[in-house]
C-alpha cells in the first residue's frame, strides 16, 4: 500500500483542520484530505467506511481514479487511513474529484469543508429505476464540524440541513441540479460531556443549524468548479 505523504502541520487555528496529503496509486497522484481531531467526537454519515452514527476519531476524504474499479472501497479507505497513522474507528469517504481545490467556510463555530466535482449530476427524483449497489466515487463530499454537543435527531437534522445548503449553493450556482448520484455527507459534533447541553434541533432556523447551513452554502460554492460561477 502506498504512503499518504502529509505536509508539515501549520497549526492553523481551525476546527476542523485538515491535512491535505498526496500518494501515488497505479501511477497516477492523488490526493486525500485527513482531520483527525481525536476522540470526544459523535459523527453521523453516508460514508461508505464508518458510516451511520457513533463516536469517530478521524475522517479521510480521499480522490480516487476517475474508472475507479475497486469493489473493498471500505477497505481500500482503511488502508490508507492507516498508511496515514489514522487510528481508532473513523469515517471514510471517496471521490474522483481534485480533493486540494476544495472549499471551506465557518460561522459562529461551525466549519465545513467540502469537495465537488459534477461532471456526473442530476435531480434527486427521476423517472429512471435505481440501481443495486455503488455507483462511481461520489463527487460532492461535505465534511461539516460543530463545537456543541447534539441529541441523535439533531445529528439526523443536521445532514438534512447540510444536504439543502448543499442544494441551494448548487442552484445559486447556476446549476440545474440536486447533486451527483452518490455525493456523500458526515457531520461532527462533540460527545456530550457531563451536565453540557445537549442541543437538540439543527435544522436550518436553529441556532446551530442556521450557522452549519452557512457554513455548507459557502464551502460548496468555493468548491464548485469556476466553470459554475455565473
């Protein structure tokens, strides 16, 4: 298995600090973007590695060749996270995307940092049947943190606000469309501690929510290609 190569940390004051890291894979340089901000973190994703709901100590978004072939994505995103020194239980994401022309945005706390390639996109619902199985990497991946704790419905909420600032930045974009087939989502929040609060709404007029759809809304437009921008 090739070495993520990390470059010298910088120690940028960011929640969500990511290591943009690079590898060589069949004779081709790819990239991967590594947070690893330890454990007291509950995530809830769509990822193909570590997804659903639970205490995460680290999410991979790796690019991935475009034709990519490979039917172990799960294990294919574990053994680069630990040629990276990834350790503990953590989520795993995909896509054929450049992953070092992504976007990032905070408000109030909340950050998001998101890649998009939509060469492949679409509207959610469509006359076609669905197909059994993965389809290509996903190609708009959405990494979101926030600094509170939240109940388990509030996690759920979340993605869904994520998801429609994801859909409103692509709109605002220009784009006539609700995302790619397999785009892919994972949302961060501190482990509940104590007698912390725990919030329990994070939809898009919460507190919380309206930061976290901010934060999506501009980190998906940054990462846009620039053919989007009007």
């Amino acid at each position: 298995m090739p070495a993520l190569l990390p470059p010298p940390r910088t120690g940028a004051d960011h929640l969500l600090n990511v290591e943009d890291l690079t590898r060589v894979e069949d004779g081709e340089r790819l990239r991967a973007l590594l947070w690893r901000p330890g454990p007291g973190w509950r995530m809830v994703s769509s990822a193909v590695l570590g997804g659903g709901t639970g205490e995460r100590a680290w999410v991979l978004n790796a690019q991935v060749a475009h034709g990519y072939r490979r039917t172990d994505p799960a294990r294919h995103l574990a053994d680069l996270a630990r040629a990276a020194g990834a350790r503990g239980p953590g989520v795993g994401l995909m896509t054929a995307a450049d992953v070092s022309a992504h976007g990032r945005a905070r408000d109030g706390g909340a950050e998001a940092v998101a890649t998009a390639g939509i060469s492949v996109r679409g509207w959610a619902a469509t006359p076609q049947e669905g197909a059994a199985g993965s389809g290509p990497p996903g190609t708009i991946n959405i990494v979101a943190a926030l600094p509170v704790a939240l109940s388990d419905a509030a996690l759920v909420n979340a993605v869904m606000t994520a998801t429609e600032a994801k859909v409103q930045a692509l709109l605002d974009a220009g784009l006539d469309c609700s995302g790619t087939p397999t785009d892919a989502v994972c949302v961060a929040a501190r482990a509940p501690v104590g007698d912390a609060e725990v919030h329990a709404f994070a939809g898009p007029r919460s507190e919380w929510g309206a930061r976290l759809a901010r934060a999506v809304h501009r980190a998906v437009r940054a990462a846009l290609p620039a053919v989007a921008h009007p």
